[in-house]
C-alpha cells in the first residue's frame, strides 16, 4: 500500500470513489503512454468517475507524489472483468505493472471473479511484451473505428422506428442482443438493466411495425459518442436495417451534436467491417483481449 514521506505518496493506492485531481492524474499518464508509443489507450477516466459498485476497482500507483501507474477493473461481468493497465514509460521495467497487476488479481479473487480480461493494442510492443510475461492468453480482436466521411443511402423500402429504449424494455434488448451475439440472455440482463439506467448510457430499439427487429446503445462523453452492441437478429439479416439503424442514429447524434461517432467490431466480422466502412466509418487502431486467471 502506498506510504507518506514527507507528505509525498509512493507505492500502490486502492480506491472504491477515484476523486477529480486523481482522475485529472489519470488523464496526465495516459496521454503520456499514448504520445510514447503512439496509442490510443482504452482506459476509460469516465468510467472510474461514474462507478456505482462499493468495491474497490481502480488501482493507483505512485513514486515520490506522481502518478505513474493505473490499472480500473471494469463494473461488468461476474466471471471476468475487462482492464487495461497502463504505466509511464519512464518508470517501466520497475515491477510497477507487475504491482498493479497482483493487486487486481486478489481482489478479484478475494470478490469470486474468476479472471481477468486485459486489453492491450496492437501496436503497443510493451504491452503485448507485458501480457507475454505475465502469461495471458489471447483471446480475439476488435478494430477501434471512427466516422470519417458519413455516406447516406436513404430510401429504404421498409421503414423502420428507432425509439428510445425505457427500463420495462430489457427483456426485448437482452433478447436481440443475446440472439445476436450468442450470449446468455440471463446472464446479460442485469448488466442491459444496470446500464439502461446510466445517466451516459442511451438504449435503442428498431422496430418495424410493432416488431423489434434490433437494438444498440450508445455511451456518450464529453467528446465522443460510442455505438455498442449493434445487433440484428439473424431471420431480420439481410434486409437494409443494420444500415438503415445505422443511418438514422448517426444523423440524431450529428443533428444534437459535433461529437467524435466510434464503435468497435470484431476483426473477424467482415460483414459488420463492410457495413460500417460503406457508411464511413475507419479503422483508428485495433485492440487485442487476452484472459488472465486470478
């Protein structure tokens, strides 16, 4: 655990709230580690401002009262939970990662979550050097993509309604999302209900008719606007209406806002890669997930 010398603080910090001039710490170290390597991180400082567990999730370390460590356990997921370490280039190979590492690990342990899921990009080589040594296993891929240049079709036979989801509809958002990812329908509602009532969280649902035929949400910040879980249902493939939810959501959050749009697809969805790349949408970089036992 971290010690006091003379007012300054060193060693390892575990917190349950992150405060403002932590976060601000943060944000300082990431750009850091992003300007070293040429990154574009993903741990996310609004997600450890909005936590809502009484657990300890965020992990800090510092050497003579700077913040040159953080690793945040996301909120989700029972069995596992997603992290992407980070440390300042200029205090590697100290066994900084290694510390944080170890702590998340026994916590997680310590709460009966089975593993870890550590995200690292592609192109970071001391990151994927670090997950090597460390013995994670590589899992799959998803492709960080960015709307560059929006490219509207229009005129689709059959018109859909894209409609602000509410709590009472979690049980048609965790069917579509679970039929067209292959996840466990139960296992993912309290996460979908959890979410739906987030203040930076908005769920949609597509209807044709009176028939939901798919669904998505989107997680809002102060500079960017995510899609997440953009799924049809495999018998509503095929018909336009990925693209048509698609068009309609970018032009609502372009019409409100001049936010970043991003979402992120698996690399081996090529389907999916076509879709958004037809709509205009580019590959910024591309993110590795490899699982980790506690």
């Amino acid at each position: 655990m971290a010690e006091e010398t003379e007012g300054k603080r060193r060693g390892l910090v575990k917190r349950q709230q992150v405060n403002e001039a932590e976060l601000a710490e943060v944000e300082e170290l990431a750009r850091a580690c992003d300007a070293y390597e040429d990154l574009h991180l993903l741990l996310s400082v609004e997600q450890m401002r909005e936590r809502t567990e009484n657990a300890y999730n965020d992990f800090l370390y510092y050497e003579d009262d700077r913040l040159v460590g953080a690793m945040a356990l996301s909120e989700y997921g029972h069995e596992k939970r997603e992290s992407s370490p980070m440390v300042h280039p200029a205090y590697r190979r100290r066994g900084i990662g290694s510390a944080l590492l170890n702590a998340a690990r026994e916590e997680a342990r310590r709460r009966g979550i089975e593993g870890l899921v550590l995200v690292c990009e592609r192109f970071s080589r001391s990151g994927n050097a670090f997950l090597q040594a460390v013995g994670a296993r590589y899992d799959f891929s998803e492709h960080h993509m960015a709307l560059v240049d929006f490219k509207e079709r229009g005129n689709f036979l059959e018109q859909l309604q894209l409609l602000r989801a509410t709590p009472a509809d979690v049980d048609v958002i965790a069917h579509i999302t679970a039929v067209s990812f292959g996840d466990a329908e139960e296992r993912i509602k309290p996460h979908i209900a959890q979410d739906l009532l987030a203040p930076n969280r908005q769920y949609y649902i597509a209807k044709l008719g009176e028939e939901p035929v798919g669904s998505f949400n989107l997680y809002v910040t102060d500079e960017s606007v995510g899609i997440y879980a953009f799924g049809v249902p495999p018998q509503y493939r095929r018909r336009g209406f990925g693209r048509q939810m698609l068009e309609l959501i970018i032009k609502q959050i372009q019409a409100e806002s001049r936010k970043r749009i991003t979402l992120e697809v698996e690399t081996t969805n090529t389907a999916a890669i076509a879709l958004y790349e037809s709509t205009g949408f580019r590959p910024v970089t591309t993110y590795g997930y490899y699982d980790l036992d506690v």
